[in-house]
C-alpha cells in the first residue's frame, strides 16, 4: 500500500510538473505573439525551431531504445524545459542585466557579463532543477548514467525549441543565417552542457547512498555551466573555435555515451546471467537480449510467425530489460518494498510471453 500511495503521488506530481511546463510555454508564446502582431510571424519561427528539436529527440530515441522511459514523464520534462525553464531564465537574467547596467551604465559590459555569467549560470540551472525533479519523483525509472543523460537531453531540448522560437522571430534580416547557426550547426548545444548534470545525476541512482545525489548533482552543474559560458563568451566571438573545441567535444560526447550504452549492456547481461543460473533463460535468449543484431533479428523472426507472436516478443523484451534494471537496482541496495512482487510479475510476463512466440500456446 505504501508503494501504491507513493505511486500515485509520483503520477500526480509529474501531472502538475507537465501542466506548469505547458503553461510557461503557452505564455511564452502569447507574449511573443502579441509582441509581433501576426500569427504568420509567429508560425515560421516554430516550425523552423521544429527542425533541430526533431534531431535531438530522434538522438533521444535511439540512446534510450533498449529501455524507454516512460513518455508521461518525457512529456513533462520537454514541457519543463521549454516552459518553466525558459520563462523563469528569461525573467532571471533580464533583472540581472538590468540591475548591472543601472549599477555600472556601462551597456557592452553588461551584455558580456550576461552572456557568459548570468546566463550560463541560470539556464543551466534552472535545466538541472527539471532533470533533478524528474529524478526525485520517479526513482524507480532510473537505472544509471544513461537515463539520466537521457532526461537531460530532453529537458534541454525543450528549451533549446523555445529559445530558438525567441532568437528567430527577432531575427527578421537574417533568419537564414541564425536558422543555419542554431537549427544546423548547434543543434546539440544545449544538450552537451546539460547532459554534464544529467550524467552526475544518473550515476548518482547507481550508488548506495540514497543521497548521493546532493554531491553528484553539483559535480555535474559546473561543467555544464563552464561549457555554457565558454560557448557565449569564446565561440560566438571566434568562431574558428567551433570546429577546433565543440566538434572534438560533441565527437567526445558520442564515445561516451556509446561507452556507457555498452556498459549498460554489459550490466543487463549479468543480471540475466543471474536468473540463467536459475534456469529462467539460456545463454542464447541472454546473447539476443543484450546485443542490437540479436534483438532485431529476433523482432524479424517474430514477425514473421504473426502479429501474437510479434506482441509476445515486444513483451519478452521489454520485460526482461525492466527485470534486469529491477535486480540491479535491488544490488545497488535500493528495493523497494514491493520489489518481490514487480520481479515475479516480470518473470511471469517473460515465461508467458516465450511460450506464445514458440508455439506452445496455439496463435
């Protein structure tokens, strides 16, 4: 009951989380309406913000195919990044570009020390709040680096769309130009720096303490916000740099979420290990769970024995992808109380499922 209860809080919390980020949005799009006057001024700018955002949630899936979280909350997290957080950046860093030009007068002054100290520090901020609330109210969808990671790139993209919406309605001469910078060049900018918290997130599910997260999340914030402010102060000014430091470092980037896709791999594959020893799977069925040409070769296979069978694989895989994230969370030494019940349901879905696909239930 007390899991249940926890639940249902959770889905509520997410609910209101998704609701506030929609209307931080809503507003944000009024005002940018009423400030142009024409919806068609409005309209090109969001369709063209459109086309990055498209690439990056296409990233987004193909990192988290293997075990996808779960879309309410991606919902609520995109709507936290491309409301709450770009609304509550704006107002922040126009008061304190504000309050530092009526101190010091000095109007160039005060656009630098926004651009590379006020706002690298608020938006991600403000970004690793939403990647930390989705990671306190859902505990229980975090398996490690990679979903935070995940979270992350979302969160920043949703904010990265609303920007970039902001960024080419101002730019009437040279919407081309900044569409072409933003939309083409630096779709992923947002997204690298906020991965950095996402990251330090995520890895702080996969360590004892329950409050690992208190450290971790700083560790990551400050990266995040470096990379920030040397991308506002140092590339936009020189921007042979761009190819010289934010190509190598996206390149980077790659490797080490590819690295950690493998490990993730590698972790699920010694989880099923587990329950082979227990006679639930066999060597064979592990190798095809945990490798990209086992996995779709088994999809293919399915489908060609007819729909029920393909639904049977969909749910074999799934369920043992969520059954190995379920044990290794219980070594990690957080299970949770109705951890015997989710572990016997899966296994029941697992052992279901295969007889379907094999033909020893009758399709």
């Amino acid at each position: 009951p007390q899991v249940a209860s926890a639940r249902r809080h959770s889905l509520i919390a997410t609910a209101v989380l998704g609701v506030l980020g929609g209307l931080g949005l809503l507003i944000m799009l009024v005002v940018v309406y009423l400030s142009t006057g024409e919806a068609s001024r409005l309209l090109t700018p969001v369709l063209l913000a459109a086309v990055p955002l498209t690439i990056v949630l296409g990233t987004v899936r193909w990192i988290d195919r293997w075990e996808p979280e779960p879309v309410g909350i991606l919902a609520a997290a995109f709507l936290w990044g491309a409301g709450l957080a770009t609304v509550g950046s704006l107002v922040i860093t126009t008061s304190a570009s504000l309050l530092v030009a009526s101190s010091t007068g000095n109007r160039s002054g005060t656009e630098l020390f926004s651009a590379v100290v006020v706002a690298p520090i608020v938006e991600e901020s403000t970004k690793a709040l939403g990647v930390l609330i989705v990671f306190l109210l859902r505990r229980r969808t975090f398996s490690g680096p990679v979903d935070g990671i995940v979270y992350a790139c979302v969160v920043a993209g949703g904010f990265a769309f609303a920007e970039n919406i902001l960024y080419f309605v101002r730019a009437d001469d040279y919407l081309v130009a900044t569409f072409i910078m933003r939309g083409l060049f630096s779709p992923f900018a947002h997204v690298t720096f906020t991965a950095c918290t996402g990251l330090a997130i995520g890895a702080s599910a996969r360590m004892r303490s329950s409050l690992a997260w208190i450290w971790m999340t700083p560790l990551g914030l400050v990266p995040a916000i470096m990379l920030h402010a040397f991308w506002n102060g140092v590339v936009s000014q020189m921007f042979i740099l761009y190819f010289l430091v934010e190509v190598p470092l996206f390149i980077i980037w790659i490797g080490i979420v590819i690295w950690l896709r493998w490990s993730e791999r590698m972790t699920m594959r010694a989880r099923l290990y587990d329950y082979h020893r227990a006679g639930w799977y066999s060597p064979a069925e592990i190798t095809m769970l945990t490798t990209n040409s086992g996995r779709s070769a088994a999809r293919r296979w399915a489908r060609g024995r007819g729909p029920r069978a393909s639904d049977a694989m969909k749910v074999f895989l799934t369920s043992s992808s969520a059954l190995a994230q379920l044990r290794q969370r219980a070594i990690d030494g957080h299970a949770e109380g109705d951890f015997a019940v989710r572990e016997t349901s899966l296994l029941d879905a697992v052992s279901s499922s295969r007889r379907v696909f094999t033909g020893r239930i009758g399709s």
